[in-house]
C-alpha cells in the first residue's frame, strides 16, 4: 500500500472515530433530555460513519475524503480556527473544545491527502443518465427548502462526487442521513407539545417518503452487489 494511500485511510478512519466520540459525547452530556432528537442525531452519526467506512472498504479514498472534509473536519475545526484568526484566543478547556483542535488539524492533513489522492483518482467518464444524479438533486431540493442553502450545496457535492468516483455505497448511505432525523424531530416536537404547522407535515412526508425511497435504493444496490459477486449477469 502506499503512503498516500495509508495517510488517506488513516485520516478518513480517524476523522470518523472522533466524529461519532464526539457526538456521543455531546449527547451523553446533553442536558435538553430530548429523546427523539437525541436517537435521530445518532442514527445520522452512525449512518455517516458508515458512509465513510465504504469509502475506505470500496477504496473509494478520494471520494471518503471529500465527505470528510465536507461534513466533518472544515465545519467542525473551523470553530476553533476561526477564533484563532479573528481575535488570537481560543479556550480549549472541555473535550468539545479539545475536539475542535483535532478536527481542524485533520482539516489539514485531509487537503494534504486529497492533494496526494487527486493524482491517482480518475472520474468516471462515461454517460450519465438523469436518474444517476437523481438523490443529489433531491437532497438539495429538500434542504434549500428546509433547512439553509449552503448546507444543501455542501450535501449535493458529497453526493455528486462520490457518484462521479463509483462510490455508490458511500452516496447510498449519505443520503439517508439527510433523511434519517426527520421522523424523530417531528415526534419530538409532538412530545414537546409544540404546535405542528402545516409546513412541518410537508416537511415530515416529504422526509418520510425521501428516506424510504433512500431505504429501497441502498437495498436495490446491495442486490446488485450481491448478484455482481456472484457472477450473476442480469
């Protein structure tokens, strides 16, 4: 194995790890007692991770880097460079404040690995039909309508590039995250006693309807996984 390779790895598996510690952690320590929203955090957590660990199982490399660097280590070190630059100070007292070091130092070492990564990826340069881009389109369509559109740019590039690398597990179970916590927040805010509007049920079916068609594709690839191990040809 090379070394460009192992340092790919080492910083996908390791920015996971910390990832779900972190998150468990934090929900551990969470003093809101919000059941449903707390299961639906993990299950994101979980599913992300598993993202990742196909990244590294298919040696998808570039591809696990780019989701990485996406969904982890830029967003979560730049809490602790951007004080850094701005005023000079950073309180690194607690273990959010311990993780944040760490997050924005794999920050680093994944543009590093991805610089190294770049020179032996190739994309896939065949065809596309419309369907093959279909779950990004939809991921972003959903979080530009309900969540921000920065975080649905940021989804919908994880998706396309690990579709454009052949990392189909990967945009399989990325796109159920986007998915996974609905169902939970909408039963939390029932718990709560908080007032549903009719936003919300769009929000709650669309979400619902989105992750069990994510469900029936991750299962539609495993089969075919399963059949292509096999040497069944279709």
């Amino acid at each position: 194995m090379k070394k460009n390779q192992i340092l790919s790895l080492v910083t996908i598996g390791l920015s996971g790890i910390l990832y779900f510690v972190y998150n468990l952690i934090n929900l551990i320590e969470s003093k809101d007692y919000n059941l449903w929203d707390n299961l639906g955090v993990l299950l994101y957590t979980i599913l992300l991770v598993t993202a990742l660990a196909y990244a590294i199982i298919e040696r998808k490399l570039f591809a696990g880097l780019v989701v990485t660097m996406l969904k982890i280590t830029l967003p979560f070190g730049h809490r602790f460079l951007n004080p850094i630059v701005t005023t000079g100070k950073y309180d690194v007292s607690g273990a959010v404040g311990v993780f944040y070091v760490l997050f924005a130092i794999l920050a680093i070492v994944s543009i590093v690995a991805l610089i190294l990564e770049a020179n032996e990826t190739r994309f896939v340069s065949s065809k596309y039909e419309f369907k093959t881009f279909l779950g990004p389109l939809l991921v972003f369509i959903f979080l530009f309508l309900f969540n921000d559109p920065s975080v649905a740019i940021i989804a919908a590039m994880a998706e396309i590039i690990s579709l454009l690398l052949m990392a189909v597990m990967t945009e399989d179970f990325l796109f159920l995250s986007f998915f996974i916590a609905v169902p939970f927040k909408f039963v939390q805010k029932r718990v709560n006693g908080v007032d549903v509007t009719a936003f919300e049920v769009i929000y709650l079916v669309l979400g619902v309807a989105l992750l069990i068609y994510g469900v029936y594709e991750l299962i539609t690839q495993i089969k075919h996984a399963s059949h292509e191990e096999h040497g069944v040809v279709h």
